[in-house]
C-alpha cells in the first residue's frame, strides 16, 4: 500500500471516529441548551428500566452542515464542554405510564416503573423523555428499551472486558484506532465471539431470539463506542450496562463500590425476569467466577451454564476456579473455564443451548480471525 493510500485510509479512519465521538451531542442539531441522553433500557411485560444523564451543553456551530468533518470537531468540542445537570426533573411517557425522576450530583438519572399497557410482542420499544424542570420542550427526546419475544427460552448475561472485547475496553484512544484505524483485522473482539453470541440468541431451534445483556466496567464516556463495536462486528445488540462513574448513592441499583457493581446489576435483571434462566459469561481475569457463583447459590435453578474465559494463565487462579467450579456443580451447573469461544460452544450444543451447526460457525471464525494475526 502507497503511502498516499495509506494516509488517505488513516484520513477516513479519524473522520469516522470523530463522528462516533461527537454523536452524543448531535441530537439538539448545534442548538446547546439542556440534553437528555437516554441510554437503552430493558424490560418485561409489566415493567420498565432505563438509564440516562442530562447536561446542559454549548450552542455554537448550527449553521454548519452535518456529515462535515468541521461539523463534527466543533460537535467533539461542544461534548467536551458540556456539564451534567443535578436535581433535573425528568419525566418518562410510555402509553398510557409516566413518572417523572431527579437526575443526582452527576446528573444521571435511573427509571424503574411498572407499566399501565403491556408492551407488544417486538423486541425494541420507545418512550418520551422531557424536562419538567428546569423547563425547556427542546430538550424532549425519545429513548428505547428491551424486551424479550414471547419465543425466548433463555437470556445470556455476559461481560465485555476481556470477554466480548480486548483489554483496553475502558482506554478511548486504543479502541478507536482498533475499530477505525485497523479495521475488520483488528484484535479487538475474541474470535469466535459473534457466531456464539448469534447462536445463543437464536437458541438450539434457530429462531427463539433470546435476549443479551452486556456488563462492563467501563466509563459511560465510551458507550457510544461500545454501541458501533457490536453494530461492526455483528454482536447482537442488547442493553449494555456500563458500570463506572456511575453517581448514584450508595445503595441503589449501581452504587459506586466496583465490587458491588456487576452483582447489583445481575440481581436487578434477574428480578426483571422472574421466569427466565440465564447463562452467565465472564473472564477469569476479575471476580466474575465468584461474583456468578454467589448468584447461582442466591438463584437456584435459575442458572443453566457458567463460561469463564481463561485469560489469568496463573496456577493459583485456575486452581481456585477450579474450586469454585465443583462447588457450582453441586448446585447443579456447570462452570465451564474455556480457552476459547469453541469451547464453550461445544458445551453449549450439548446442553442444548445452541444447535450442534452453531459450532462449526464459531469455529470457522476463530480460525479465519487467528489467521489474520
């Protein structure tokens, strides 16, 4: 490749990053003034849960066209000098249900509602949010949330940070080039994580769409980023619950304690889910193997598989998963430590959790990806 081709893909490369960067901001179209940014929410026939923060943000740039590489710097810059809004009142429609919430010192505020009107049988639903205080209609937005299809038979729970994606999930600047820079070749996400994640959403029969929730670590600042990860790389998309600078006090749904974080959020989607089982995925590198062990003791029955990447490669580690593993199958479940997505596809065929072909497909793509390192 000429350098002239070369720096004319690194050119593109910045211009899609710069846009994905500045896409928290676009929605006032340059305006400023207060924002509500939801992000997407889960929930079940009765009842509803979502998350978001409202800022106040600068106005300047608006007779610039969109999709202009200026339009986006200057849209970069306004996310950049953007304050969150503490005490907002934020109210929530969904048909014939509506709340109203106090976004907290950070200026994030959580939904949890029970619902008038039984969402359809659709996977992806919208609410209106607005502003009752302080005051201002421009403000008003539309988020979405998440339920499961009538034809779900379970739901999947699974880490991103060295699960789903590289270590580096929480470092903007690497991920970006990985995504934009490097492309489709890039080590950003595991081998062979999209075909396992699309069997697990189409179940053993192909067609049971089973819902996906997705953990992390890591700053809300990188959402967005997260979102186009899954969108390019064909994961499929469900809630993600970003689990740092998250304000709200100690005790309530995602306190601020790290430990607490994952668990506190497992429980709540548990809750939501009151009939479904789950699979739980995480890496060996955190306390994802204790954190779901304690869940499988809390919820008996409620667990159908635990699957551990190993990425720890320490004896004592393994060693202690292995010890937490035998206490998991006395509880009946398997805890699987898997070096990698075939692994654990192939336990999952034999559970019956995906069909016996799924496995082939995560194969292939491992192999077709470690052949581009």
């Amino acid at each position: 490749m000429s350098f002239q081709s070369l720096l004319h893909r690194y050119a593109r490369s910045l211009r899609r990053g710069l846009h994905i960067l500045a896409a928290p901001v676009k929605g006032d179209s340059g305006r400023g003034g207060l924002f509500i940014q939801a992000y997407r929410g889960y929930g079940s026939r009765t009842r509803l849960f979502l998350m978001g923060r409202v800022f106040r943000q600068p106005g300047f740039g608006a007779s610039w066209q969109e999709d202009r590489l200026r339009r986006d710097i200057i849209d970069l810059i306004r996310r950049l000098l953007r304050k969150p809004i503490v005490g907002a009142r934020v109210r929530i429609r969904y048909k014939d249900t509506n709340t109203v919430v106090h976004t907290d010192r950070h200026g994030f505020f959580r939904v949890d509602m029970e619902l008038g009107t039984m969402p359809s049988d659709v996977s992806w639903h919208e609410m209106e949010l607005s502003l009752d205080s302080p005051a201002d209609e421009r403000a008003a937005t539309i988020g979405e949330f998440y339920t499961p299809l009538s034809s779900a038979r379970y739901g999947v729970i699974s880490d991103i940070d060295d699960t789903v994606v590289y270590t580096g999930v929480a470092n903007t600047a690497m991920m970006m080039w990985r995504l934009f820079a490097q492309g489709a070749e890039s080590r950003m996400v595991f081998p062979g994580v999209p075909a396992l994640y699309q069997a697990f959403h189409a179940g053993r029969d192909g067609d049971q769409g089973n819902p996906l929730f997705y953990v992390s670590r890591a700053p809300w600042s990188i959402y967005q980023v997260l979102v186009e990860v899954f969108r390019r790389n064909r994961i499929p998309h469900g809630p993600i619950l970003i689990l740092r600078e998250w304000g709200m006090k100690r005790g309530s749904l995602l306190p601020r304690r790290a430990k607490d974080h994952k668990r506190d959020a497992i429980r709540h989607i548990l809750d939501m889910y009151p009939d479904m089982r789950f699979v739980l995925v995480g890496d060996s590198g955190q306390r994802d193997p204790e954190v779901y062990n304690r869940i499988l003791r809390e919820h008996p029955g409620r667990i159908l598989g635990i699957y551990i990447r190993d990425v720890s490669n320490t004896p004592e580690r393994s060693e202690a998963i292995d010890r937490l593993a035998r206490e998991a199958r006395e509880a009946g479940c398997d805890l699987i430590l898997a070096a990698d997505n075939v692994a654990m596809a192939e336990h999952a065929a034999s559970e019956g959790l995906i069909a016996d072909r799924a496995v082939n497909a995560v194969r292939e793509e491992l192999d077709s990806k470690t052949s581009w390192a």
